[in-house]
C-alpha cells in the first residue's frame, strides 16, 4: 500500500476492496488479482478490517512467521498468497454487507455456525471450497433460505 493509499485509507475509512464502511464496488472481477502479487500492507489492512493480531490471520491464511518476514523484506506477497487475502477480503466484504456493520461481521465470522457443521467461518475459509461454503452461507442468509 503506497503512503497516498494509506492517507486515502485513513480519510476515506476504506482498506482492503474498500471494506471499512460501505463496501465499495470491487473495479476488477472478484478473486483477480494484480499479477506481481498484493503489497504487504494489504495483508496488514485486512488484519485490522477482520480485529484479528497478525499471527492469527497468517495462521489462517497458511503463512508462516518466516514467510511473512521475507515477504515484509520484500514487500509483496505472491499470486497464490495475494489470491488468499482477496479470498477472505472478499468474504469478508460480503459479511459486512449482510450484516450491516463491520462489528456485526467480524462477530459472525468468528463465531461457530450451526449451518457450518459448527466451525468457525474463519477457519473454514483457510480452503477455497471452505470459503465458497462461507459464501454460500451469506447468500442463504440474505435470501432468508
């Protein structure tokens, strides 16, 4: 994330695809992402939109603590990494947009859903499938099935 994005962030409310606030219209297909892999700092943007520390979410993103320090040196993540952040920025969007709020979101994500099997959305979405399920979910929500 460049300084002029993170004054941006800080003025607009907005992080990761816009999720602070209202969720802004995502300007390329869901899921697609810039072929030389996200800025760190976008990681660090869905850390504070999801209020989870740093190792929990790299933890739930399949990062290690080493990975993590050569990709801050570095400071992009690869395509497959970039593709896990988008994956929970996404769902996570959603969340918001189903539930009204960020707090409301961040509740439900991290909470076990009976719907779920039990498990917690978060976790579940370590996976594609498991997040696609996530997804799903919000949809039946929002569709009162």
């Amino acid at each position: 994330m460049t300084q002029a994005t993170k004054s941006r962030s800080a003025r607009t409310g907005k992080g990761v695809g816009g999720l602070r606030g209202t969720p802004k219209k995502p300007s390329s297909p869901p899921g697609k992402v810039v072929p030389a892999g996200l800025g760190v700092g976008e990681l660090e943007a869905l850390r504070e939109q999801l209020d989870l520390s740093m190792d929990q979410l790299t933890a739930k993103l399949g990062l290690a603590r080493a990975t993590l320090q050569r990709r801050k040196a570095t400071g992009r993540l690869t395509i497959d990494e970039s593709a896990r952040v988008v994956r929970f920025a996404r769902m996570f969007g959603h969340a918001v947009h189903r539930f009204g709020g960020l707090d409301e979101a961040r509740r439900w994500l991290k909470t076990p859903q009976r719907e779920l099997g039990g498990a917690v959305p978060l976790d579940r979405a370590q996976t594609e499938d498991g997040a696609r399920e996530v997804e799903n979910l919000l949809v039946r929500i929002d569709c009162g099935t």
